[in-house]
C-alpha cells in the first residue's frame, strides 16, 4: 500500500504565501509588482460541480490558515468559459484560481498566456506531485511546463443487470454477444445503450478505439482514426448501437441514454463512472437493487479504459496573488484533502488515496474495483489532445454516426480521417507558442 504523504501545516502553508515576508506580499515569481492589501479577497471561478460544492463547505478552514478571505463563484460550464475567454482575453486580474477542463481547455490557456507556469511550485515535498496518478498527471504538462493540478478524475464503467446475466462480459466479443442475444426490440428492450451523438460520442467511444489498439493521431502526430485498429473500433461500436441499440441513438448524449438505462430498458451502459449515484437513486431509478459494476472489458489490445482528470484547478497567469492562489491548490489538491474529499464519493487524482480502502469505502464495492482496475489500465486522454477540440470532436465522430446508422464505415472513416489530416495541419500550427 502507498502510504499517505505527509498533510498540509499552517507553517507550510505561510510558508507558500509569504512571499517577501507577509501574505499579502507578491514575489517575483510572475505575481506582478506591488502590494495586494489583505483585504483583497482570494476569487476562485469554478464549475457547479460535486466537488466544487464539497470544497466551498471547507472554505472557512482555509481562510483560517491562511489569513485571507475567499471568493468562489460557481458556474455552468458553459459559463464559465464563456467567462474566461471575455476576461482573460482582457487580462483580466479578477480571477486567481480557475477551475478548468484540462483536456478540453489547457491547451489553448497556455499559449494564450492565461496559466501560470506551477512546475516550480508542484517540486514542493509537501505536496507530493509524484503521489497523483501518472496518467492525468501527463495532462497537466504542455510544453514541458506545468500548467494545472487535476482535482476529480474519470473513468468510464461497464454498468450492467445483475438479474439478466451471472456476471458481467469480460472481453467486448462477449459484451456484444451478450447485447445482441438480451435485444427485443418488440418489447422495448435493448442489449446496450450508449452515447450515439456525433461530437458527444467521441468521449466514451474513446476506450473502444484504445482497446482495439488504436488512437486519435499517430506518434508522429498524424491521424490515426483511419488506421484498421480505428475502422474495427468504429465498426464495432457503430454494430453495438445499431443492433442491440435504442432507435435514435445517434441522437443521444449522456442525458438521452442514461435514463434508459436507470429505467430498466438496458442491459448494458458504458459511461463515466462518476454518475454512478444515478443508478441507486429509487426516485429516477428502477434498477437500484438489480445494477451492477465493471471494469471495461478487453479488446484485441486489452482492457484500455480513459482515466482523465475532468476537472484541474490553476492559477491565472494575471492574477496579482499568485502565492496566495498557488497556496489554495496546495491545500484543496494535497493528500489530506483529497483523502478527505474522495471518502465522500468523489473521486480523486492520488496514487495514495485508491490504495487507501478507508477512502474507497465511500462507492459501492464492486465499483470501487472496477475503479481501480480502470486506473491501473488507463490511458489519461479521451479526446484529441488539439487547440480547437470541439471541431476534432466532430469530425472524429462522423464515422461514429455512419455505423450507428448501419451505413459504410469504411468510407465514412476515409472521408473523417483525410479531412482530420487537414485539421492537424492547421491547428499544429496555431500550437505553437
């Protein structure tokens, strides 16, 4: 077992916030010049998310420690980033700490100059950086420069009946067996649901395509997804929906396919393990008592699953308390915290806290394995890892919609793969910074 690291002091932490010698000074460590009155409180932009209102509740102990007051508002996601790219366009200083997607958004922040550079800071032994997860640590590098430290992390989980099957499928050939025997479409019911959405599917798509050996672009940084791991992987996946799937699948993001699930008219359901709470609540569930909980199952490559982290927290590259900001990520990103914050169901980033049963006790058992195997298996991207990720998105899942429709993948996938050359051209070139 890894043993925990050691927790944040208040020594420590006046420590990271002393600057020249006061909290309230700025050091020449990108924070600007000139003095912050104390009064000035520490303002946190982050999503409404579980964690997020886990941490606000802990706010007050902060504040202790560190002798600053503290502002965080909550928005939708889309929001929220609607909120940085019209403040941080305007170098805005409004905003210490932003709470960001790092796949999603990283990339783009940094050569735009929004983030300030952490890999000075995360050396810090207190905070034990080696102790989170190798996989979604990766992701808050770019550059070679440390942009961001993830807080909750994500995997996908095979949901499935208990009352349908002795136990669950362990290769994705009995997973789309099992679908197409357990499909009856005259009474409503369906081996498999899942997201069918074009841009929205690419997420959970992602394991299949790893599992089958491939990924979005090459080592070379080349398309991949015309390669015959992706096409088999996108035939797969494409024969699942189509076959053992609801009618309107490719109509269907998390908030279409989920209910179906919980209503009982699946058997099986790929997706983030984090809406797992979904499945036991009796007022929108009806499979609480029947619903069970995997690892995702090996393809030709093996067991391949994401393990991401979908949310990071990181400091404003304008911000004028950037000791101050750096300090709070410390605090509500260190083992004490995220020990603490995981033991009440909200998974975290650490090597530590997975390898502590006292912090998994919080999910249900067969979960929290899954949880684990995923973690140990895992790869920490689910998307293309580009500038403009919505357009990848959305022409790497055109093949997707294809195969759902029970149309030439092949083809589809010739068409998807030339046209998302031609966007790595374009977006490798607004890359560089």
């Amino acid at each position: 077992m890894t043993s925990t690291p050691p927790a944040l002091t208040r020594r420590a932490l006046l420590t990271a916030t002393a600057g020249a010698g006061t909290t309230a000074a700025l050091t020449a460590c990108g924070s600007g010049s000139g003095a912050v009155s104390p009064d000035t409180p520490l303002r946190i932009a982050a999503v409404n998310h579980v964690w997020s209102q886990a941490i606000a509740k802990r706010l007050p102990e902060f504040e202790a420690l560190s002798g600053r007051r503290v502002s965080m508002q909550m928005l939708t996601a889309d929001q929220l980033g609607s909120s940085y790219n019209v403040k941080l366009n305007a170098s805005a200083t409004d905003i210490d700490v932003m709470m960001l997607r790092p796949l999603q958004d990283q990339l783009l922040f940094a050569r735009n100059g929004w983030l300030a550079d952490l890999s000075d800071r995360v050396t810090d032994p207190a905070f034990a950086w080696d102790d989170v997860q190798a996989a979604v640590r990766e992701r808050s590098t770019t550059r070679g420069s440390i942009y961001s430290v993830p807080v909750v992390t994500e995997r996908p989980a095979l949901y499935y009946r208990k009352d349908l099957m002795a136990a669950p499928p362990q290769t994705l050939d009995d997973l789309l067996e099992q679908a197409l025997t357990l499909t009856d479409r005259d009474a409503g019911t369906f081996g498999y649901v899942g997201r069918g959405q074009r841009a929205g599917a690419v997420s959970q798509w992602s394991s299949f395509l790893f599992s089958f050996g491939g990924d979005f672009t090459t080592d070379d940084g080349r398309s991949g997804i015309g390669s015959e791991q992706a096409r088999a992987a996108y035939a797969y996946y494409g024969r699942l929906l189509h076959e053992a799937g609801p009618p309107g699948a490719t109509n269907m993001s998390l908030e279409q396919a989920m209910p179906i699930f919980a209503q009982g008219k699946a058997a099986f359901y790929v997706d983030a393990d984090a809406i797992y709470t979904n499945f036991l609540d009796p007022t929108i569930s009806t499979v609480t008592d029947t619903v069970g909980f995997a690892p995702f199952p090996a393809g030709p490559a093996g067991a391949v699953p994401y393990n991401v982290p979908s949310w990071a927290l990181a400091v404003n590259g304008f911000s004028r308390l950037q000791d101050e900001a750096w300090a709070f990520l410390q605090w509500a990103a260190g083992p004490e915290r995220v020990s603490e914050i995981q033991s009440a169901g909200i998974p975290g980033a650490r090597t530590s806290v997975w390898a502590d049963p006292a912090t998994t006790a919080a999910f249900p058992p067969e979960l929290a394995e899954a949880m684990r195997v995923n973690t140990e298996n895992g790869t920490g991207h689910d998307r293309p890892e580009v500038i403009q990720v919505g357009r990848a998105r959305d022409i790497v899942g055109r093949p997707l919609v294809a195969g759902i429709l029970g149309e030439d993948v092949h083809l589809a996938a010739d068409d998807a793969d030339a046209e998302f050359a031609d966007f790595l051209v374009r977006d490798n070139r607004q890359q560089e910074f």
